[in-house]
C-alpha cells in the first residue's frame, strides 16, 4: 500500500467518448504527477502540480486536460484520444521541501487505457 | 537533453544467481540517480538512489555505485529470489530540476526457482 489510489484500474473509451482518471493521495504530500507508460518506451512525465498549481507541461497534446482542485486529488481529463494514446498512466505524489535536492515520489498503481 | 540508458530486457535467471543490471546515462551538471522497481499490478517504488558520485545506494540486498568517471549506475545482487521477479527502471534527476525523473525504458527479470 502506497498512498497513492487510481481509478479505474481499467479503461476502454472509443476515440469520440470523453472520460476522465482520477489519482487521489493520502499522504500529506504537496506535490503531485501524471506519467505515461508506454510499450517498449520510456517512462513520460506529462505534468507537474505544485501546491495545486501546474508547475510543468511537458508538451502534452490538448487531447490531455489534467485538473489538480487540492493537493491530495489529480484528474486527467481524457477527449477524442487515438489509438497510440493506449498506455499505462501512473499517478505520483512526493512532499517538496525548500531546499531539497530530491524528494521521493510515491507511485500509484496505474490506470490501464486502451483506446479503441 | 538528459538521458538514461539500460540493459535489453527481458532478463531469465535461476534462484540464487548473481545479478547485474546495466545503466548508464548522460546529463549535464551533477544528477541524482535512482533505481526503481515495478511488481506486477503495482505502481514504482524507490529500491535506492544516490546523490553524488561515489555513492552506493542499498536496499533489500540490492546495491548500485555512482560512477561519475563512467557515467554509470549498474545495479547488482548477489543472490536473487524468486520475490525479485520485477520490472527494474533506473532514473535520474537534475539537480536544477530535481522533481523532473528522466527514466530508462526498464528491465523484465524473471527469477525461476
């Protein structure tokens, strides 16, 4: 058990629906993350929320609507997705400290996508 | 940009076997490094990380070196378990940017006993 809770686990949308993953985290932390998890490729990281606000936007297609209304609750809002958009996308938290050089970050388990 | 590099997967040992795992990567500046590990159906946890060269990272066995003069970061054990059976991600961040992990593509290891 890691703290950090994904839902759903599973997701099958068709490239027209409009759905959305939640990520939420019990661990006091304040900052949070959406990473994409492809076959055969690195792992992506796609935002970055400190203290609620989007701190890094690693050139995310707009397909991709990510939502941050507190420090303990991440969304992806998900709308006309392709094919290639099938992926694994995990959910990160960490506690950033002033100063620190590096703060662990805390992984769900993942949300499992296929786009049909 | 900064990047990580590991071994091919998938990799097959036998209970007890030694293990390496290769990683080596290039980035500007002074990074931290990490090794992850992935168990089916979970997210990634930290195994061990080290913050300047020389260091050596250890955790449930397992152990991996900074090698500044090399660019590397192999993660080994000695005797591998069956439990091992994972997916292992070496990573890295700089220090500039120290919330931003750049990862290798992963490792399978599948122990059979």
């Amino acid at each position: 058990e890691t703290g950090v809770t994904q839902t759903p686990r599973h997701l099958v949308m068709g490239m027209t629906n409009k759905k959305s993953l939640k990520c939420e985290q019990h661990l006091g932390h304040n900052a949070m993350y959406w990473y994409k998890q492809s076959a055969k490729k690195p792992l992506e990281l796609m935002f970055v929320y400190n203290f609620k606000e989007q701190t890094e936007n690693n050139s995310v297609p707009s397909r991709f609507s990510p939502e941050c209304p507190n420090s303990s609750h991440l969304f992806l809002h998900l709308h006309t997705l392709q094919p290639e958009d099938s992926a694994l996308y995990l959910c990160a938290s960490s506690r950033e400290l002033a100063g620190s050089s590096y703060n662990e970050q805390f992984f769900g388990p993942g949300t499992r996508l296929t786009v049909l | 940009g900064d990047s990580v590099t590991q071994m091919e997967g998938p990799v097959t040992l036998s209970e007890e076997a030694f293990l390496t795992i290769n990683c080596t990567y290039t980035a500007t500046g002074y990074p931290s490094l990490f090794w992850y590990v992935q168990y089916p159906g979970e997210g990634l946890q930290l195994l061990l990380k080290a913050t300047k060269a020389d260091d050596k990272g250890s955790n449930k066995g397992f152990e991996a070196t900074y090698r500044k003069e090399t660019t590397s970061f192999h993660l080994e054990k000695g005797s591998v378990q069956v439990s091992d059976s994972a997916v292992y991600f070496c990573a890295l961040s700089d220090q500039a940017r120290a919330q931003k992990l750049v990862f290798g593509q992963g490792t399978r290891l599948t122990i059979n006993p």
